[in-house]
C-alpha cells in the first residue's frame, strides 16, 4: 500500500512539473518577469539567431531549436516568418528557396501543400530529410516552454501572424520583431501588453522613441547597431525602461572571429549596455558570462 502511494506522490509530482514546464510563460507577468530590466544583471539574455544552427545543422527548423533549447533554457529562439500562396506561415529565412533548401523560387508563390515535399539543407549545404517547418508545427512543439523571437518577414503581417498565436494560446511566449516604429505601434493598437522589437540604429531614432507612445508603454526592446555605441545611448534606453539588444552575427562580427579572440568582445556588449546578445552561437556565448 505505501509503495502504491509513494508511486502515485511520485507521478503527481512528475506530472506537475512536466505541465510547469510546458506552460512556463503563461500570462503578461511571466514574460516581464523574464524580460525585466534588473539595475544589476549578471548575464545578458542570449537569443539564437536563426535558431543558433552550426555547419551541420538547418536553419529556421524545429530539430535546431529544440537541440539549442535543451541545452540553453533561456535561450531566446529566433525565427523568420513567412507567408506562403495559401496564406499559410512557414519559416524560411529567405525570400526564395535556393540557398536554404532543394527548390528553387519564391516562397510566396508556393502553397503550404507543396512546400511540405521540399527539403532543407544545412548551413553547409547539405540535403537533409528535414520538411520547412509550418508555423503551427512550431507553436505546437514549443507549447509555451521558450521564448520565440518572431522575424515576420516584409509582405507578411504581423497581425495576421498574432491571430495565428491566439488560436493556440500562445501570446506570452512570443515577440514581435517590427520594420518600423509605425509597424510597432500598430501591433501594439491590437496587442497592448505584447513585447515588440524595433530598430533603434541611431540617435535621432532614440529622440523620436523618448517621445513615443511606444516608450511610454514599455514592453520594447531596442534593437541596437552592431556597432557598439556609447554608453550613453544604452543608458538611455535603460531609462525609458527599453532592454538593448546588440547582434553579433554576419560578417567581420564577433560571431566570425575564434573564440579565444572574440570573448572579450562579448563581455565588453554587455558591459557597455547590451541587455541582449544576438548569436549565432549561443551556447559558446552563455558559458561566458
């Protein structure tokens, strides 16, 4: 008999903490808790570009998230959003198939039914059996347990993507990255306690966000030059209560150079102020700090 009932303790307890895990952002106050502007932050928050896929991995794909996920909880996953010629969404970083995948042309012109045959390629490029995955596959696999950074993609709009997260529940677990301030604010006209992400790229952007509903709403991450700036500008940005967030991928960046060489120039991000670190390599990058 106590054996029967310490089994059953035990699956109690299991089951809880899968269901925990599995709705860890589950309303406004969990996203800002995660997301909150700490005056004395130990780390940076990493988010995955792309997913954070090496050589052998495909970008944009739930096989590359869920191997970044399992090794870096926190880790934020970026991906890039894409509406097909049913108006279905798939990621796919590109405005065609060529580069990332073993079709040719644009992904607008394609239904959701033929993309479903096409397979991906790794950074590398090499084929794999891996399908372009739908945005609903997506929502489905990450069932609240990560935070999604959410590219939409120029010709796909934001608002039709966010009808697509309701229906599964799934607002707290996702932000929105916005071309413009405009864009931004007419998502947040719809989605008042959603976080959006805008580009911050100079000082004259920074006067008009200091005098935006935007900033005055919170819930906004800047997304900053390369380039690092002043410190300055990113305390001014921490005063309007708007995280920073610093891309080291592409060219001539950080994420090209050794580790060895390039550590110090991680730290120095966010010494300077980067509240976020966008990475190719997130998990090297987390062990810094």
């Amino acid at each position: 008999m106590k054996t029967k009932l310490l089994v059953l303790v035990l699956l109690f307890v299991i089951n809880g903490a899968m269901a925990q895990r599995l709705n860890r952002f589950q309303n406004s106050q969990t996203v800002d808790s995660f997301f909150s502007l700490k005056s004395v932050r130990k780390h940076p928050l990493v988010l995955a570009h792309r997913g954070g896929p090496g050589p052998s991995d495909t970008e944009n794909s739930i096989v590359t998230f869920a191997k970044t996920a399992q090794k870096l909880p926190d880790a934020i996953i970026e991906m890039d959003v894409r509406m097909t010629a049913d108006s279905s969404f798939v990621l796919l970083h590109d405005a065609t198939l060529d580069r990332e995948s073993d079709a040719k042309g644009a992904v607008a012109e394609r239904t959701s039914t033929e993309l479903a045959n096409v397979k991906l390629k790794t950074m590398s490029g090499a084929l794999t059996e891996q399908s372009i995955p739908t945005f609903t596959d997506v929502l489905n696999w990450n069932s609240n347990r990560y935070m999604l950074a959410l590219d939409v993609k120029p010709g796909t709009d934001p608002l039709r993507v966010m009808k697509e997260v309701e229906k599964h529940r799934a607002v707290h677990s996702v932000f929105v990255i916005c071309y413009s301030m405009a864009e931004a604010q007419r998502v947040r006209a719809q989605y008042p306690t959603l976080w959006l992400a805008v580009g911050v790229n100079s000082a004259a952007d920074l006067d008009r966000l200091e005098t935006s509903q935007l900033a005055s709403d919170r819930r906004l991450i800047a997304l900053t030059p390369q380039k690092l700036q002043p410190v300055s500008f990113y305390e001014r940005l921490h005063k309007l209560g708007v995280l920073a967030s610093v891309g080291t991928y592409g060219a001539t960046q950080l994420d090209e150079k050794p580790m060895t060489e390039a550590a110090g120039g991680y730290r120095e991000v966010f010494r300077q102020g980067g509240d976020i670190i966008t990475t190719d390599r997130p998990i090297d990058v987390s062990i810094l700090f």
